[in-house]
C-alpha cells in the first residue's frame, strides 16, 4: 500500500525536481535580479540594484518622545528608513526567506549617512534585543545579529549581544495588564556579565521598532545593572513612516 502510494507521488514531484534544476542552471547563466524591483543585477551590483537602493529614504533623525508604559529607559530610537512598500519588501526577505545579505548592501550604502546621526564615539556596547528561544530555533539565528555586527564593526566598538538571553517563551500575553505583561517581558531577560554592562553607553539593535515596549523592558533591566545611557536603533517603524 505504501509503496503504490510512493508509485503515485513519484511522478507528481519530478517536474518540481526539473524546475529546481532549471532554476539553477538559469542561475548560472544570467546575472541575479534586484530582490525589489526583479530588473537583472548588472555592473557588479549585488541583491539590490543602483535604483531602489537609492529609492530607500533615510528618515535622518531619531524619535526622542515614546508611548510606553511605566518608566522610559531608552533616550533615543533611531528608525532609520521609511516604512513605505520597498522598504517592507526588503524587511520580509530578512525575517522570512534567511537572505541575509541585502541588509549588509542597503547599510554599506548609507554607512557615512546613518553614522552621521549616531553618538559614534561615545557607545560602548552594540547589543541585539535577543529573539524568543523557540523562534531562534525555528530560524536557526537571529536576524538582527548581522546589523548588530555591522555597528560595532561600523563604530569600532564592542558587540555585547552575547551579554543578555532571553530565557523563557513569552506568547501568552493578551489576558495580562499592561503592568504584568511589562513584569513578564521583564523576567525573559537574563544578564549573563553584569560587570560587562556597568557604566557602559549601550545601542540596542532591533529590526522594526513597534510600540518600542520590549527594548524599554530590557533597557531597565540594564539599568538595574548600571548601564549608562540606553539608544536604541532599528531598521524602520511602521508607526512613523509614509505608509
Ligand atoms: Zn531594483
């Protein structure tokens, strides 16, 4: 019975074995398009083409005003790109299809305008808002990491993402309070060297900035453990942006 059954599926699958063969060999021979715009990538350009590169719009400043509950730990957010419809398309490819190096090319691109905007000589830390643990298994890494190394690369500074875990799943949230949900974010996070933190400027890192309430949650919890100024810094904001 199971061997008629393997029988059916067998040639159900062969032309999506001869499309993943035709895929690679066309891969071979033509140049690989623009994740945005899917025009071919040519004169060296890599992921994204010359035209949406420059299409992205760099927002320039940082947000210095938050709608958090409880106390605010963090004195600046940098949302760096406007949220319109290229900008999330680049997002998506980031969380979702474990390409990570358009990320790396859309940074390199705005490097002297993006460390324009930031206190470069004064962060002492870089550090990734840590993913849940079952989503840092489900996607093998954590996506913001490579935007962390780039900024401490970037700012020749020390990346201090290895610093703070996020020790239990926090999904359930939705019956709590604003104060409990705050308290049971809270407990998620764990120091791992707290000496590390003491006194140091830190730039958290995350993808997008939402309601900006778990790097806040976090940022407290450096706090505790006498952290200096708190900036946070993220791809883009859904909550600010054109779209
Ligand atoms: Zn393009």
């Amino acid at each position: 019975m199971e061997s008629a059954k393997t029988l059916q599926l067998f040639p159900r699958m062969i032309p999506n074995i001869l499309k993943d063969l035709c895929t690679g060999v066309v891969d071979l021979i033509y140049p690989p398009l623009c994740l945005i715009c899917d025009n071919r990538l040519e004169g060296g350009y890599s992921e994204i083409c010359p035209k949406c590169l420059a299409n992205f719009k760099l927002i320039g400043k940082p947000h210095e005003q938050f709608s958090i509950p409880g106390d605010v730990h963090i004195s600046k957010a940098w949302a760096l790109f406007e949220f319109d419809e290229p900008f999330q398309n680049l997002i998506h490819h980031l969380k979702y299809s474990r390409r990570r190096k358009p990320i790396g090319v859309v940074l390199n691109h705005y490097k002297s305008q993006i460390l324009d905007q930031l206190p470069v000589d004064e962060i002492d830390l870089v550090i990734s808002i840590p993913l849940h643990p079952r989503k840092l298994r489900e996607r093998g890494y954590n996506q913001v990491d490579d935007m962390s190394r780039w900024l401490a690369e970037s700012l020749n500074t020390t990346l201090g993402s290895h610093l703070v875990k996020r020790t239990k799943y926090t999904s359930t949230q939705t019956k709590l309070s604003a104060e409990e949900r705050v308290e049971n974010v809270r407990a998620a996070f764990g120091i791992t060297d707290g000496f590390a933190i003491k006194d140091n400027h830190i730039l958290l890192v995350d993808d997008v900035l939402t309601t900006g309430a778990t790097s806040n949650t976090l940022a407290g919890v450096l706090k505790e453990y006498g952290a200096g100024e708190i900036d946070l810094i993220t791809l883009s904001t859904p909550r600010f942006g054109s779209a």
